[in-house]
C-alpha cells in the first residue's frame, strides 16, 4: 500500500492542527478538545514517519506497526467519542436544513432572542451543533425527563417535559414550571431545561416546562388554556410526581412571561379556565409568578420606541388575538394579565431590561404598579441597560432564587424591588 493511500483512507490532510485551550470554565467538551489535539498531533506525526519509512523502505518492525495500529484506533475511538458527545439536538437537527452542521441565515429565524445570545456563544452570528450541544448539557444531569401530553390528544404542543430528581424524597417538593417565549408564535418547551436544570439537579425541586399551541394554531385564550390545563395535570398527578401542589411557581420569558403572570392574575377566575384536557376539577392556581420582560397591558406598548410597531396587523400581538389590538379594545383587554388582578394573586415580581426594544420597560411598570394597588406582594427589578434577555449579571439569578426560596421554603426575604447592572 502506497504512503499516499494511507494519507486518503486515514483523511490526513482534513485533519486541521488544533490550538489547545484551558480556562477557569473548562468542560467535558473543552477536555475532549484538548485531548484530541494532543492524539491528533501525535498521530499525524506517526503517520508522517510511517509514510517516510515505506517511501525509503526502512523495515517497520511487528512492535512498531502494532504500536501505530493501536495509537491509530485510539485516536479515532476519541473522535467517536467527541462526535456522539458534541450530538445536536432534535431543534437544532430540525433547523439544519443544508445538513452542514451549522444553524445561519433563516436557518436562525424563530429562535428567541435570549436563547440564541447563550447559543451563540462564539458570537459569530452562527450556531454550530457543539454550541448547541454544549448549552443544552453543561452540566452532569441528575434528573429524569419524561413528557406527558396533558389535552388528552396527540398534539405535541399541547405536552409539558417533567425534570424529576434521581434522589428520591421522603416529602413532596415544590415544582417550579417553566413557560417559553416566541412571541406565541415561536419557541419549544425544551427551553426551559436550562432554566430548570440547576434547580432540579440540586435534589429540592421537581420542574416542569409547558409547551402550548402557538398564535398560527389558535389564538388567544388557548395558550392560556393549555398552560392552565398543564398545571390542573400536575395538580391531578401530585403523589405520581412527589410534588407539593401548594408549593407550585410559575415563571417565564417574554411571551413566557405575559403566560406567567396570566396564569397567576387569573387563578381566581373559573371563567378563564377553559376546557382541555380530562381534570377540569382540578384547580390551577400557584403560590408565585416571575414574568420576565413579559407584556402585560397591549395598547401601551408602543408608548415608546420599539424595533417594531405592536398596533400593525401583523404585529405578535395583533396575532395573538387575531385581530388588530387597538381596533378591538376589548378582545385585547381580555388577553392583558393587567386586567384580572385582584387582592387574592399570589405574589408576583417582573424583571425586565430597560433598554428591551421588542417589549417595553413600561409593560414591567404598569404591572408592578396594578399589583401594588391591590397590595399583591411584588417587586420590580430594573435591570439597567439591559435589552430583552440576556442579562450577564450573575445577581439577576440570585434574584430569582431568592424568590423561590422566600415564597417555597419561607427561608429568604421578599425580593425588594431594584435596579441591577446588566454587567457585573
């Protein structure tokens, strides 16, 4: 066999010589890496010297070969490894139409904006399948997922993702339950396993994450609905799941957010219950809300400059209700969270950037305030200079604990409301 057979079969030239990398956030993926750089290296430099050897017809002794065999078989059994260990997800695989391994162009259309700020983590305006993969799987999972289809039917909208803890629990837990963002037209219940994931690794919660129909299947209140009927499932399912119905947080991001504080503004209004699923019995209320630069009140959004109008036909909103939101004030009015706020809410905090220009700080002020007037627990957290999601201060996180644990646990005080630097 001739040197330059070898170099084909082995792909020698597609074999790109790596610059090995360790940081303070070195991870199984950036371990993987350097440890292929260090075989790669040493194997294109075996190669080399095999090819050299057949080329002038040194003779190539039973030990050296059996060297260079198992040197060879390692390194590509490394490269299994990372391969299947850098595996895309289902999203992502879906997204890629050319099949090239990287998420560009419309490939990224959908995809909310927070979402893809952590995907894109290069910041080269792509996202690659180790990206993808890296964010989804940072760290070592100790829960089970399990996906339950809370209508009663096969619609894969219509399902929620329960994250449960591998410890088992003499004592039920709290259950923390994520709604996603997309502007109701986008996005997927798997987002919310990383907001989930490190509170569920710690062993103290069960989290669950809603998926509902979007504004092109139904409009408005089936998304309520659906998230309603989500939690009347737990509720009818709380020994299957270990969880604490009176221990129940619902939390989520822009349209996840507006979700989030429906679902808690509206727990003492049976007419807004709806009807899918089979446990029409069971209640839907929870014990505390996070909405995160949700919208709130429609017809004041575009109170202030937004990169786009919120009254124009298309608009997220104007699709949410099916209808233009200033030319039908009162189907609007019935899908603002604003509108149902009683005395009897749980209590209920926003975060929100006041740089956001796809939904306005306002929406975060005029809800704090409605709540205020009722005297529902609530707290603003401003975050300066923030857009819509994305935060980098790390105290935004704390912030959110600290919300758990004071309404979950009683064990930290009532988040205050304030202003946070978007940078630390």
């Amino acid at each position: 066999m001739s040197s330059h057979i070898i170099s084909m079969i082995l792909g020698r030239s597609a074999l790109p010589l790596l610059t090995p990398r360790i940081s303070n956030t070195t991870t199984l993926a950036n371990i993987l890496d350097l440890l292929m750089t260090i075989l790669q290296n040493l194997f294109i430099h075996q190669i080399g010297r095999l090819q050299i050897q057949m080329s002038s017809k040194y003779i190539i002794t039973t030990n050296r070969l059996r060297h260079m065999l198992l040197a060879s078989l390692f390194y590509l059994s490394i490269c299994t490894c990372t391969s299947l260990q850098a595996e895309p997800t289902d999203q992502f695989k879906r997204r890629d139409k050319d099949r090239n391994g990287v998420l560009e162009g419309q490939e990224l259309n959908g995809i909310p904006t927070d979402l893809l700020m952590r995907l894109d983590q290069n910041k080269d305006g792509k996202v690659s399948s180790k990206e993808d993969e890296r964010l989804f799987n940072q760290a070592r999972l100790r829960y089970t997922v399990k996906t339950f289809n809370y209508a009663g039917n096969q619609n894969p909208r219509q399902e929620i993702d329960v994250l449960l803890p591998r410890q088992s629990s003499n004592r039920p837990l709290p259950c923390l339950i994520f709604i996603h963002g997309g502007g109701w037209q986008a996005g997927d219940k798997r987002q919310g396993h990383q907001q989930l994931q490190g509170y569920v690794n710690s062993q103290k919660y069960v989290g669950v994450s809603i998926g509902y129909r979007l504004s092109n299947e139904a409009i408005w209140p089936a998304q309520l609905h659906d998230c309603k009927a989500a939690i009347r499932f737990l509720y009818a399912n709380a020994q299957k799941f270990n969880i604490d119905t009176a221990r129940f947080v619902v939390f989520g991001t822009s349209a996840g957010g507006h979700l989030a504080a429906a679902v808690a503004t509206t727990g003492n209004n049976p007419k807004l219950n709806g009807n899918v699923g089979h446990h029409l019995a069971e209640p839907s209320k929870v014990a505390g809300a996070i909405s995160y630069f949700g919208p709130t009140d429609f017809q004041r959004m575009d109170d202030f400059p937004c990169r786009f109008k919120h009254d124009a036909p298309g608009s997220p909103e104007s699709r949410l209700i099916g209808s233009p939101i200033q030319s039908t004030a009162g189907k609007t009015q019935a899908a603002n969270p604003i509108t149902y706020i009683d005395e009897r809410d749980p209590p209920l905090i926003c975060i929100h950037g006041d740089r956001d220009d796809l939904v306005p700080f306002n929406q975060s002020e005029l809800l704090t305030l409605a709540l205020m007037k009722k005297n529902v627990p609530t707290a603003l957290i401003r975050i300066m200079d923030g857009g819509h999601g994305g935060f980098l201060n790390p105290e935004v996180g704390k912030v959110e604990a600290q919300f758990f644990n004071a309404i979950l646990f009683n064990s930290a005080k009532f988040p205050e409301s304030k202003t946070l630097s978007n940078r630390p």
